[in-house]
C-alpha cells in the first residue's frame, strides 16, 4: 500500500475484516449445506431456548430410548425418553456418556491411510471409498475371501449389511463383547424357532438368579431396576401384605451389583452354579413345586407341557450334585425350593460371563424349563413371536477368531464398530491372523488398537450425529435421528456401506436409495404402508419410535419345541471337577461395560458402585487366598495364565469365592484416546480362546498369583467400609412395617418425648431453636430419596456432571481426595454375609435450614435463599474454604486447580451453567437453573410450579425412580407425603440440629426365607 494511499476508519474496518475472513476460509473444512442467520430463525430454533431430539441409546445391547438437549446447534445433555417402554425415563451412566463421545477430543475427523512406518496421514474420502472397493473388486475377481466383522446389528442396518453382501461377496460376522442373545437362543431351543423370551420382574413375587447381574450389566439393566422399583417400596404403612415386596435371591461367586441387592446372596464356588440350579430343579419337583395344592388353574392349564418339562429337566440335571464348599447347603437349597413352590409369580434368571463356562447353555435350558415348571412362562416370562425382522443371526463372541480360522485368509477385512484386537484373548490367534490379511479396513470412531492395525481408516459419526433404527423387541421399533450436525468429516455406517458400494471399481447401487436415511426410510415405508406415510413417519421421528406393538407381543399358545429331545440328548452331564490352582474371571462393570467407551473422563472418575475405585483397575482376591500366597492387602498382585499375565493393585475383599481371583473388563487400553491410555489392564487378552459362538473365555482356571514388583496406588473413593454405627444407611424388616402396632411405634408424634434417638425413623418433632428459623412463603424446595428402589448404579452422578459442568479431576487429583462430584454414592459393607451391603445413599448437599456453613463464610458467597435452598454465589467466593470445613456431609468440592477441557470437549458445556475457575467452592444446587425455568415458565403463565414439574438431573436419570423433587410447603406434593411416612429420617440431623431438605426413606429388607 502506497504511502498517499488514504482510507477512513470505517473503510480501515472494512477491509481488515474482509481480509481476516478470506485468510480463515483457507483454513475451513467444507462449509455446511445449509447456512441459517438467526435473524430468520427457523421455529425450532431460539437463541436461548433448548430443542429436544428423541432418539435411541446404542451403548449397549438395550437400546433404551434417548433425549437429546440441544443448545444453538450443540448436543449438550442426554436423558431418558419416558415414553419408550424399555427405560420408561431413565438412562445408565454410560448412555449419558455419550455425549463425550461426540466431543472426545481424540476421535477421527477424516479418513487416513496407514504408511509403511507404520504412521497415518489424511486422504479425501474419495480417494478412501475408491481403495477400499478396488481392493474388494479385486478379491472378488480372484475368487479371495471378503469378510465384514460389526457389532450385533438391528432392522435397517442388518438388512443393508446383508444386502452389501450380497452385492460384493462378502461374509458377515457379527461379534459381540458380551452375548446378549443367550436367552434367546435358548427360548428357542425349548419352545421352538421364531419364539422369544424376556423376563417382567415388575409382576415377579421372588427372583432367583444365577450369575446374571441384571442390575448392573446383563441385558437391559435400566429396563430390570425400572421393574424392581416398582415392586421394592410397597405401601405398607398402610397395611401392605408380604406378597407384593419380592424377595431376591442370587447366587454368584463374587459381590456384583446385584448381589449387593439381594435380599439374601450366596457365594457360590465357581463353576458350581449350574449343579446348583440342577439340584434345585430336582428338589422342587421332590417337594411337589411345580404342582402345588390349591393354585388357580391357570398354573395347571399346561399341566402336560410342564410335566414334559419336568422329564426333560430331570434328565438335564441328573447327574448335579453339590458338592463340598460349593457355597450351598442342601438345606438352604430345600427351603429355597419350598418358598418357590409356594409363589404366585416366581422367576428365575440365568446368565452372565459366570454361567458362560461349558455349562452355560445347559444351565440356560434348565432355567427355562423350570420357569415352565413354576408356572412362569407366559407370565413372569414374557413369549412372543419374533417378526420378520427379527431373525436371530449368529452373534460371536470369542469364536470370532475361529470362524474367521475356517477358510482361508481373508484377502479383505471390514471391521466396522468393534475392536476385537483389544477384546480378543492373545491365543484366540486373531491378532496374529489381522497380520496375514493383506488388507484390513477400519470403520471406527476412535483411532481403537483395531484400528491402529488397519491399513485404511474411515470415521464413523457418533450416534447422536447419525439416524440409525433397531426392533428393541418384536413389535417396538425404535429410531435415532441426528440431534446435531456431523462435527468432522465423518459418515455413519449405512452411508460408508452404500458410497462403498457405489465407488467406481465396484460400482452397485441400492435401488434409489443414495444415502441410508432413504433406505431406512423405504424399510419403515414397506413395513407401515405407503398410506398416509408421511405423517406416521413424523410422528414416529417425534416419539423415538413405533411402540404401539408393546400390547400384542404376548402370546398364549406356546408349547415345548418337538426338537427338544434332539438337544438335550447333546449335553453329556457331568458334576464339574475342581481344578488345580485358581480361577480367572473376566467381569463387566456398570460404568465400562466391553471398555469401547473408557476414553470418557466421566466414566474414569466415576466411582465403580461396589468397588468404589476410579482410573484404574483392580485385583478382588479374598484375604486368605492373599495370605496362601504371601502377598500382602495394601499391594500389587500378578495374575499368570496360560494366556499371558498382567499386574494390577489387589481389593482384599471377603465378598469372594476364595478360589476364585476376579479383573473387571474395559480398562488398559493401549490407544482409544489419552484419557485411557495406558489406564488399568485388560483381562481378556490372558484369557483363553474359547470356541465355537459360547464365551468360555471369560473364566480361565489355572491361575497363579504372585507378588508384583508394581507400585500403583488402588484409588478408592468411598472413605470407610463401616458407618460406624452412625445410621447413615437405616433398613427396616418387612414385618415391622406390616404391623399396624410397629408403624405406630416407629413413627414419631408431636408430642412424643424421645426426640433424641438417633436411630429412630418416623417425622420428628423439632426441637426448640435458639434463634428465629427461616422463613419460606412460597417454595420450599426439598428432595426424598428412597433407598428401597436405588441399587448404586450411579445413573444420578453422571446426570450431575453432565449437567452442571462438573470438572474432571483426573488421577492424581483423586487420589489426593479433590474430586470434584457434587453428588456420590455411599456404600457401607456393614451386613451380614447373606447381604452384606446395607444399602447405597446419594449423598448430596442437603440444603440445610440450619446450614453450618452459611455462618463462617466471610464474605457471603453461600447463604439461605427464601425457596429453601442453600445457594452459591461464585463471583463472591474467595477460597477460604471455611463452608467445606464446617459442612458436616462433605458435600462440598474446592476448584484446587483450573478446569481441563480440551477442545472440543468443551463443547458440551451447559450454557445455563456457570464454569467455575480456580479458588472456588461449588457443590449441588440442586439445579437450579431448571429450578428457575420452571418458576419463569410458571409465572409467564399465571400459576404456581406443578408438582413433578421440575426435575433436577439426578431424579431424571435415576432407572429406579428413587429420587422424588418437589415442594415441601405443598401439602400434596409427593416429597411432602414421603417426609411424613414411618420409614423416614434425614441423616445426622438429631446429633446436629442441620434440619437437611433431603429426605430418606429406610430400606426395607425382605426377610429370611419361609
């Protein structure tokens, strides 16, 4: 520019910002098809103002359904749909985790191919559709093997990836971590092909269970705590019967989170439950149970069907005995079995990595059938008729390897969404086989240790950027739309399949179909009817899915399959022998599950419900099998099999079968990301190969343990076992509260003089205060949580870190005690061997009316707000700590260090919610910005907040319901109706006059055996 070159301000302005705009642009990916100025914005969209999407949670084999909070264009928080019949509302901590995955900051954003170091670099994704199908072109010219590995798939995916088979040739393998077709496989084998099986524990009277943790991991975990609620808190003020509180009983050889549950939990010896459950089977039938006097003939209508089940049970468990420290006295067992024969609506439960042993598929055939003996089956055993879409494929587990073994190498290998390099045992052989194939393809998310092997990568979106459907049961269909527009140049799994297809030296196309969204679309169209498509079609995308096949999917004319006796003439019985040495079990746990999600520093710091540990694994190993080997509690251990070893720090705990050394799955990752690299080990890869489709690889025996070299810290969070005889966690029998006389001793009246029991439940008379109390004019907000229907799944403490920007610690941080979670979960290992667990408590600030730490805060940061709350004002807050110091619940966390977001991570923040910075003190507001949308929202409208209207993200999310929110000051609000029943209490508020908003209702516990 010339020295008399002359401009004003305005065009200095003018032309500096045009130039800074043409600069950025060379820097920019593909702009977005569709550009939408606020200034017009569509209806959907209001700067301020959430959007909610209703879609589907693909973490696990469940497929709850899902919300989907939207922010000007971010996905920022996912809840519970209540209106899909699976969860009803609530959402695990791993479906609410999924929102990192979106904005995991170390995910693919675009194809790569891997070079002869061994490093990648980026191609276009032309260049990545054309390799990949030139290379399977050129497989299928020459006659060589293509394979495809993905996850279990559903609907419209699975009938693309067939069709994509069909078209080039390829081979589908589907591979799944942990088999959730186990029951089904099973169903049909005893009552024949196209039946299915599920299990309703909401009309069950008893739940007798075999290695399946159905509360944490097995199945649909959220569906079966939904059900358990339902039926855990009967009203027995009011003169309940026993009938209407079942009883669970488990049977597993170390503490899940349903055995913490149980009502009464035995200790198995591993290996020996299915000779349990045989002898079981054959007491019943000794004992008359399956054919009791005086039930309604509907139990004896199929009284031929059940003595035919009878016949082929007894030859099923013949030879079960038990044996020796089994866990089990014949005792026990025969007064379990007269306590079933005496039920209207028993149920057993069988499954799990525990029963995945050779006698798995024996032990899940005996469970059927003694459904079928009790009178189950149609009832606490739902039957239904699977559709046409429904076809149960061939889902692998560690058979992977050898089926991939059976014909000779592939020349192309598709894994699409698994990564069975990390999940597969070392002497599977698979690693060694991805070696040989001359070109494997990854369609992965993550840069996973599949993928790092690959020698082409393409990124898959996240689901919450992707319309993907699957048939939750036959006759419910559920749907995922897009809540967010794809942040890389990323493509779902239908899309990549059908561009793979259509690449130029492959060259086949779907019909019209151009992308997966109108494939998916012509599936619905074809299944519902062309007539009036349209508007199902929206209606549909607006509720999550079709549901309305939820009445008709029971069916009453079941009958035994006439191919039974072929299949139960392939078992040869014999009662397990004991094997030298120990005995491995690989275990899943409620917050990693198969470990595809263990990049989320969410899932890392938050607590494992039993264990309690954080950012890393561990070792349970029982103190005399400790002591046998010379190894000391507060160590590290080695684990050697024939697989491999690996050492990791030792959980002394009695709460395991001493022969039995138990690794949870999901951690000691060598890639994924940076939050779990290098975290924990992995316990799959010293497993052994198994065979076939069963996962026998999940327990190994002839396991050593040898005193490790290792220094590594084992982080827990919990800070003692024992309460102390504080009455933190309160239980209460059954019978006590049936008897009207106990329910009036138990519940404290006004005039009543024993204000200073501590341990006593029931409304209490306040005592006289020494100043003026506070006053609430029209909101008294407070909280009730019933500790009969939480399990511990910790659903409730995701919730709050999603949504109250809640920073990750990270390990070192913890293990100094500065995690930042404004909401845990106490456990306390203070009962008896039958159920150790006392209970599980969500502890959170407890708003007190006579808070101790509003007083000793100088500068007025936290005070008492007249809606009852104890409130935070962070830009007063000056660190001086004196609040946390004096709260007597812990309930309040410090900002010791400056918050970590790394890009884009910080993405998923809550615009509503302020992030806190270094030297402040946060804790739970019980969220209240919801809080205050609801009260605007109300105002705007001219009346007072509903009951049930406001929601915090804790009782959102929680699976069992057991967190009710509400005004105190309403009469007819639920939390005030449960403040006032027999059973409840707040903790530590006779010892220290706090007076906490938060209410807690007793466990009952469901008694001994009849």
């Amino acid at each position: 520019m010339g020295e008399k070159t002359k401009f004003t301000r305005r065009e200095f302005m003018r032309i500096a910002g045009a130039g800074a705009g043409v600069c950025a642009a060379g820097c920019l990916r593909d702009l977005p098809q569709k550009l939408i100025p606020y200034v017009v914005a569509p209806d959907e969209i209001i700067p301020g103002v959430a959007a909610w999407y209703a879609g589907t949670c693909f973490e696990c084999a469940a497929h709850c359904g899902t919300l989907v909070r939207v922010r000007e264009g971010r996905a920022v928080k996912i809840e519970g749909n209540p209106l899909h019949p699976v969860n009803s509302g609530g959402l695990c901590a791993l479906g609410q985790s999924a929102v990192q995955a979106a904005y995991d900051p170390d995910r693919l954003r675009e194809p790569m191919r891997r070079n002869a170091d061994g490093s990648f670099s980026a191609v276009p994704w032309n260049d990545a559709l054309y390799s990949a199908a030139e290379a399977i072109a050129r497989a299928r010219e020459g006659g060589k093997r293509v394979v495809l590995i993905s996850e279990a798939l559903s609907l419209s995916e699975a009938a693309l990836a067939r069709e994509f088979c069909g078209k080039t040739g390829a081979e589908h393998l589907q591979y799944q971590v942990f088999p959730a077709d186990e029951v089904e496989q099973a169903a049909s084998a005893v009552f024949g092909a196209g039946v299915r099986a599920d299990y309703d524990l909401s009309r069950a009277d008893c739940v007798v269970s075999f290695g399946a943790d159905y509360l944490g991991t097995w199945r649909s975990p959220v569906e079966f705590t939904r059900a358990r609620s339902t039926r855990r808190a009967p009203d027995a003020e009011k003169g309940g019967t026993a009938a209407i509180f079942p009883r669970a009983v488990h049977f597993e050889p170390r503490l899940s989170l349903t055995a913490a549950n149980a009502d009464r939990w035995y200790k198995t010896a591993a290996g020996s439950e299915c000779s349990v459950l045989g002898v079981l089977f054959r007491k019943i039938v000794e004992y008359g149970g399956w054919d009791p006097a005086g039930q309604d003939s509907g139990r004896v209508a199929k009284k031929n069907v059940r003595s035919a089940a009878v016949r082929y049970g007894m030859r099923l468990c013949a030879g079960d005995a038990l044996h020796p420290g089994c866990g089990v006295t014949e005792s026990e067992i025969e007064a379990l079995a007269r306590e079933l024969g005496q039920c209207r609506a028993p149920l057993i439960i069988c499954g799990g990595p525990v029963m995945s042993g050779a006698d798995g598929e024996r032990a899940m055939l005996i469970s059927l059938l003694l459904n079928i003996v009790l009178g189950a089956a149609g009832k606490t055993v739902r039957l239904c008729r699977a559709s046409a879409e429904a076809k149960l494929p061939e889902v692998l587990s560690s058979g992977l390897s050898a089926r991939l073994a059976e014909g000779p190498v592939p020349e192309v290998l598709i894994v699409a969404q698994v990564n069975p390099f990390f999940t597969l045992p070392e002497k599977s052989g698979f690693s060694r086989l991805l070696e040989r194939v001359p070109f494997v393809v990854s369609l992965s998310v993550n840069l996973d240790e599949t993928a790092e092997r690959a020698h082409l990568v393409m990124p898959l979106s996240t689901t919450i950027e992707t319309w993907r459907d699957s048939e939750v049961r036959p006759g419910v269909y559920a749907l995922n739309q897009p809540a967010m527009q794809p942040l890389y140049q990323t493509q779902s799994l239908g899309d990549t399949l059908i561009s793979l297809c259509a690449a130029a030296p492959l060259g086949v196309r779907f019909a019209e179909d151009t992308c997966f969204y109108d494939y998916m679309r012509r599936a619905w169209k074809e299944r519902i009817g062309a007539d009036n498509f349209e508007e199902q079609w929206l209606r549909f995308v607006e509720l999550g899915g079709d549901f309305g096949g939820t009445a008709q999917e029971s069916i009453s004319d079941w009958s035994l399959n006439p191919e039974l006796e072929k299949v139960i003439s392939r078992f040869d019985v014999k009662n397990p022998e004991s094997s030298p040495g120990l005995s491995l079990l690989a275990f899943p746990t409620p917050v990693f599950g198969d470990g595809h999600g263990a990049n989320r520093p969410w899932l890392q710091e938050l607590p494992d419900p039993v264990s309690t540990v954080v950012w890393g694994s561990w070792i349970e190993v029982h103190p005399e099998t400790l002591k046998r080997f010379g190894i000391p509690k507060n160590s590290c251990a080695k684990v050697i099999t024939d697989g491999g070893e690996l050492e990791a720090p030792v959980l002394a705990t009695e709460h395991i079968d001493p022969g039995l050394v138990a690794v949870p799955v999901g951690q000691g990752h060598a890639a994924l990301g940076r939050f779990c690299r290098g975290v924990g080990v992995n316990p799959l890869a010293v497993l052994g190969a198994g065979s076939g489709k069963s996962a026998a690889g999940f327990i190994a025996s002839g396991v050593r343990l040898e005193r490790s070299a290792l220094r590594q810290e084992l982080l827990q969070m919990q800070g003692s076992d024992s309460q102390l005889g504080r009455g933190i966690i309160r239980t209460v029998e059954l019978a006590v509260l049936q008897q009207s006389a106990a329910v009036h001793k138990i519940a404290m009246h006004k005039e009543s003089h024993n204000t200073h029991d501590v341990h006593a439940l029931g409304p209490r008379t306040p005592p006289k205060q020494m100043y003026v109390q506070a006053e609430h004019p029209q909101y008294q907000w407070a909280m009730s949580v019933d500790l009969s229907k939480c399990t511990g799944c910790c659903g409730c403490v995701a919730a709050c870190y999603a949504e109250n920007n809640i920073a990750v610690s990270g390990r070192k941080m913890c293990a100094e005690g500065r995690e930042m979670s404004w909401l845990r979960i106490e456990r306390f290992l203070d009962g008896p061997p039958e159920h150790p667990v006392l209970g599980f408590l969500p502890m959170m600030c407890q708003h007190c009316n006579n808070a101790p730490c509003e007083p000793v805060c100088p500068v007025y940061a936290t005070y008492h707000s007249d809606e009852g709350l104890n409130t935070m004002v962070y830009n007063r807050c000056v660190g001086t700590r004196y609040c946390a110091n004096n709260c007597s619940y812990k309930a309040r966390r410090f900002n010791w260090v400056e918050s970590y977001w790394p890009e884009p991570l910080n993405w998923q923040l809550n615009p509503d919610v302020t992030v806190r910075c270094t030297g402040v003190m946060e804790k739970c507001t019980f969220c209240i910005q919801r809080i205050r949308e609801a009260e605007n929202r109300a105002k705007d409208e001219g009346r007072e907040v509903r009951d049930g209207e406001i929601q915090p993200a804790c009782a959102s999310s929680c699976p069992a319901g057991a967190i009710v929110f509400g005004n105190l000051k309403d009469p007819h609000s639920a939390v005030y109706r449960q403040a006032q029943l027999g059973r409840s209490y707040k903790v530590l508020d006779a010892e220290l006059n706090t007076q906490p908003a938060v209410t807690y209702l007793a466990k009952i516990s469901g008694g001994k055996a009849k």
